[in-house]
C-alpha cells in the first residue's frame, strides 16, 4: 500500500494515474480547454462529474469545447453546479488535492495526495456516484447552450483566482524559463486537406480559449507525416522552403498541441504558439546577425537540431529579443 503526495506541480502524477485501467470516476470541479489532453484517457465506461453551472461557463472556468470533447469520446458528463471537489479513481488508484482540469491548474501552486489505499479508493468512487445522482446529465443539447452562455460572456473575469477563473500570466513567459533546448526543423509546403482545415480550426480554438482573449500569441499550424518525435512544450523554429527555393525562419514558438488527421495515415497537425510581435525573418538576415553574434558557423540545419549550447540559444533568443 502507497500513499504519495505531490506539489506544487501534481499533473504529471495526476495524468499518469488517469491512463491506468478503468473504469475511471472523476469530480474535477473545472475543466479547462485543456482538460482532454491532461486526462487523455478517459472514453466510453468512464465518467466526469463537473462543475458546468451557467455561473462557471461565464466566467470560463468551465469550456464548453472541453466537455464536447469528452462527450465525442464517449465519456459520460454530469454537471454539479455546487461542486468545488477535485478527486479521480480508476480501478486501483484515487488522486485527492486542489487540482482542476485546467492550464490555469498547470501553472498554479497545486498539491496532490495518490494512494492505493482501498478505503480510499471505495470512498472517491461512492463520493462521485452520489453527485451523479443529484447532478444533471450533459448532452448535445446542453453543450449548445453552454457555448452561448459562454459567448455572450467573452471576456475572462479581469481577478485572477489561481488554478479556478482568469489566465495566468503567460504572455510574458512565450519560452520555457530556463529554456535548455529547442529545435531546428524543416517546414515544407502541404496542402491541408478539408479534415485537416477543419481540425486546425478546432485546434486553434482549444488554444485561444486557454490563453484567454486578451493573449497576445499568434498560432499556426505544421502538418507532420508520420510520428511526431515532439511533445507539448518543446520549442520549435521552423525553416520554410517556399516558392522560388525562398527559405524563411520563423520564431521560437511552443508546442501546443499534436493531434491525428482524421482520414490521414499517420498525418499529424501541430498547434504551435509564438509571440505575435515576433516576424519570420529571412536565412540570410538569419545567419548575419548569428555571424556578429559570434556564430559564424553556425549550421541552420532544418532535420530536427537540437540545439542545447547555452552560446547558440542565447543568440537565437537574441534574434527575436526574447
């Protein structure tokens, strides 16, 4: 028997025990746009309690675009609109702590108590049964109206509670700090097809409604065929090849999120997100201020450099301020 806690960052601990075997019971008070990523598995047999009121679908704590995700997988959605509880069981694990489904969660001073302990266990699952009971089921139909309660309430709450409403401070934070990596990588020209299109367009709706309206992040999307060797967080700087064998560089940008082209073997779409005062820049232009940087023979490799020399981050920061 194991009892373990976690803080003041659990989601690593709390995703790792929501892909363990179901069924999977969830009270998660919030979810955020982010919620399906952070709890990946979860699909038929399994079920989510939430706080979906009208009060917390306008303030944007709860998304409508994360509970029909969750729906179209097949996950069983009840709405609490008193409930503030955040626990998850599956078949042999229980988390118990402070932590929405939520980027505001992520990057807010969480803790976390996982245990085996059977009793424990018993308890989460018996705890969410009973708010099923009083709760209300989440349907097409409530989720449509979710999204207009939402809509006509589009600005985040200006107060900033940690881990529940507001955005956290992340306009000021584009990179990972400390940033010690990134990677140089080559972005040929794809036609995006309509499954593609579409899922882009969701994708980058996910990401906006995340980072809050008044983020001032651009996004774009990569096509990737075949396995994406990246994962949310790794920086990127994409060099095009367009018409005429132009090559650009574009800026440091994060990734967002990696999903599967419908219709597509193995075709990958990347959310990638990027300051929105940072311009692609030309190879040429590139490679000069490298050059007074210090760098004069530095190599803009476009097959996946990792670059992790503190000298050359540092001068690849320097290109765009950053």
């Amino acid at each position: 028997m194991a009892t373990t806690f976690f803080a003041p960052d659990p989601w690593q601990a709390i995703s790792d025990v929501a892909r363990k075997a179901g069924p999977r019971y969830a009270a998660i008070a919030f979810l955020g746009a982010s919620a399906p990523n952070l709890l990946d598995r979860f699909g038929r047999r399994d079920v989510i309690v939430v706080n979906a009121g009208d009060d917390a679908i306008a303030a944007h704590a709860t998304s409508p675009e994360a509970l029909q995700a969750f729906f179209d997988r097949g996950v069983r959605l009840v709405s609490s609109s008193n409930l503030h509880a955040k626990v998850l069981a599956t078949r042999t694990t229980a988390v118990v702590g402070s932590a929405n489904a939520s980027r505001n969660s992520q990057q807010s001073s969480e803790a976390v108590i996982v245990t085996d302990q059977r009793s424990v266990l018993e308890d989460v699952k018996a705890f969410v049964k009973k708010e099923i009971r009083g709760g209300k089921e989440i349907n097409e139909l409530f989720i449509k109206r979710a999204r207009k309660i939402r809509d006509a309430s589009p600005h985040v709450p200006r107060i900033n509670i940690p881990g529940v409403t507001g955005q956290p401070p992340a306009d000021t934070r584009n990179l990972p700090d400390p940033l010690t990596e990134l990677f140089l990588e080559g972005e040929e020209p794809i036609e995006f097809s309509d499954d593609a299109k579409r899922l882009e367009r969701d994708r980058r709706a996910r990401v906006r409604s995340a980072l809050g309206p008044d983020s001032k992040f651009g996004f774009y999307a990569w096509l990737y065929d075949g396995k994406v060797p990246y994962r949310n967080g790794d920086v990127l700087i994409l060099i095009r090849t367009a018409g005429n064998n132009r090559v650009s560089v574009r800026p440091p940008a994060v990734v967002e999120d990696v999903a599967l082209v419908p219709r597509r073997k193995r075709q990958y779409l990347v959310t990638l997100r990027y300051r929105s005062e940072d311009k692609t820049l030309s190879r040429k232009d590139v490679l000069a201020e490298l050059a007074q940087a210090g760098l004069p023979d530095f190599e803009l490799e476009d097959d996946g450099r990792k670059i992790t020399d503190t000298n050359e981050l540092a001068a690849l920061r320097g290109l765009w301020r950053l």
